[in-house]
C-alpha cells in the first residue's frame, strides 16, 4: 500500500496533462509504493481519432509512434526511479472494431517483453465513444431505438445498449484476460442511479463477465475518477460491488489520473467508500520475485494480497 494500476500523461494522450515524468514524480511524493503506466493504445482509423487529436494534426500512425514512444519512456523511467518506487509498464485497451483486437493482438507480440499487464477497458458501443460527452452517449443510445414506430417499453432500448457494451466487454476478456478490469460500468456514467437488475439481459452479461474474469483470477479496479465525474461512489457501483464479491472477484485500486494533479486525487472519498462496503481485502500487481505473492498471470505479473487492514496504512493518516 498504496498502489494505483491505471494512468495517463498529458505526454502520450492529448486529454491529460503533464509529462510522464511529473505524473512518477507526483506518485512518487504521495508515497506510492506501486504504480502503473498505462496509456490508451493506438486507434487505427482517422474516424475514431478525437478532436483534440485531429487539432494536433495526429494521423494512426502517429499514434503507434506514440505509444512505442511511451513504452520506450516509461521503461526509463522504471529504471531511473526503482529505488523509490515499482512502476509497473502497461496499457489500456481500445475495442471500437474488430481490427483494434487485431492490432492490439500485434502490439503485445511486437512488445512482449516490455508490457506488463492490461487494464482492460471499453469506451465506445457502436464505434461511438460512450464517456466523451452526453451528447455522442444520447446518439450511442439512440442506435438502439426503433426505426418505427413501436409500442416497446422505452427501457428495452437501454437493455440493448448495456447489453451491447457487455457483450464488447466479454469478447475483450476472452480474447485478451486483462489483470486489470476497468472502469466496469463506465456505461453508466451519465446515469449513475442506473441499476443493472432492472435489465435483466444486460444483468445476466454483466454477471458472465465478471464470473469469467474471477474465474482466471481478475482484479476489479474501484477507480476514482467517477467521484472526479460527480459520482458519489467511484466505480464500480455499490450493486456491481455486491455482485463482484458474491461471484468471487477480488478487487483493486486505480485512481485513473490524467497528469500529475490527479494522482492520488480522491483517494480518501475511495476509502471511505470502501469501507462503508465492508471491503475487508485488497489486492495489487507485483513481480513473483517480490516476495509474498498469489496467483501469477500469463504476461508474468502476480496478483498479491494486502497484508493487515490496509485501511489503517499509513499512506491514508498523511
């Protein structure tokens, strides 16, 4: 303790701020004793690319640039600052198409060796980006209306599009077996009074999925940015939280920042939502070499659980 397995830097994804370096610096002078690297990686088409990118006149194969670029930086900055803190080399995923599974299948081929683990995530139902604003959300949604008139409950219209997003969240998984699932019902952002058991497809995929995940030993990220978001609770929330712990996952901490002044931020709103849930175990990725450690991971990193209460560590009576 304490620990964060999700990033970004101003640096490599045009919505954060800051270098990399600052974002380390940062984690480094909050007292973080493990900490994650994980820029988005590349999109592969022109469409998918937003509109700060196209404003800096970025093209995909800049982007590729770019994250080889990152790993190349965060590898540095591995070396350079081991002695104060474990960073930890990964990265986010991107499902718009097929072809970003293709591609991403490729750069862990080309990269075995310098990436450690996935965050793995999902931002975008239909190719529309479903976190970027309410609008491009409400038009995502509107996919799933019916083109004529109908006498259809309303609510089956959001049944599909949850299901949708579960559905591209479980292709992820089987494919790829992300350590780390993130931002589980990011698809509730704009409606975070949604409950999934009001959907009962949507429902019996999100329960797939996370059986699926607990089965090859997942962590299930609680990241901070949903209180960053006007949440009350980070994600995932408290019904997807019960529904985690019934079926066996084992959860984690990111605070998910974009550049140096989000490192950390809203940690201690976390805790104490955490431990309003009873939350009475932790867990966090490390090497096998590093002494007590669980159940190992196929790209090498080992999942190892908090020892004592970590809610009475140190890192939280700063």
């Amino acid at each position: 303790m304490p620990f964060s397995h999700h990033s970004h830097s101003g640096q490599f994804c045009k919505h954060a701020k800051g270098t990399l370096e600052e974002v380390v610096l940062a984690a480094i002078k909050q007292g973080f004793r493990v900490y994650g690297l994980t820029e988005h990686v590349p999109r592969y088409s022109l469409d998918h690319l937003y509109p700060e990118e196209i404003e800096a006149g970025l093209s995909p194969d800049s982007l590729m640039k770019q994250f080889a670029d990152f790993l190349d930086e965060a590898h540095r900055l591995k070396s350079t600052y081991t002695s104060q803190i474990t960073l930890l080399v990964g990265l986010e995923t991107e499902y718009i198409t097929e072809d970003d599974l293709d591609m991403l299948s490729n750069i862990l081929s080309e990269h075995s060796n310098r990436i450690e683990y996935i965050v793995g995530s999902v931002h975008h139902v239909h190719e529309l980006p479903i976190d970027f604003d309410r609008a491009t959300f409400d038009d995502a949604l509107r996919r799933f209306a019916p083109t004529i008139k109908t006498d259809t409950p309303r609510a089956s219209h959001m049944d599909q599009f949850l299901s949708a997003y579960f559905d591209a969240q479980y292709t992820l998984l089987k494919r790829f077996r992300p350590e780390i699932i993130g931002h589980l019902d990011l698809c509730r952002l704009y409606n975070p009074g949604l409950r999934f058991s009001e959907y009962p497809d949507a429902y019996n995929k999100l329960e797939r999925n996370i059986s699926f995940a607990a089965s090859y030993g997942a962590l299930f990220e609680f990241n901070a940015a949903a209180l960053r978001k006007g949440w009350d609770t980070c994600y995932p929330g408290r019904d997807v939280v019960e529904l985690v712990h019934a079926l066996g996952g084992r959860f984690t901490l990111s605070d998910d920042s974009h550049g140096p002044q989000g490192v950390g931020e809203k940690y201690p709103e976390m805790r104490d939502y955490l431990c309003g849930l009873g939350v009475s175990e932790l867990w966090f990725l490390s090497h096998p070499t590093d002494g007590c450690v669980g159940h190992v991971f196929e790209r090498g990193l080992a999942a190892t659980r908090v020892g004592g209460e970590w809610w009475d560590d140190c890192f939280w009576k700063r």
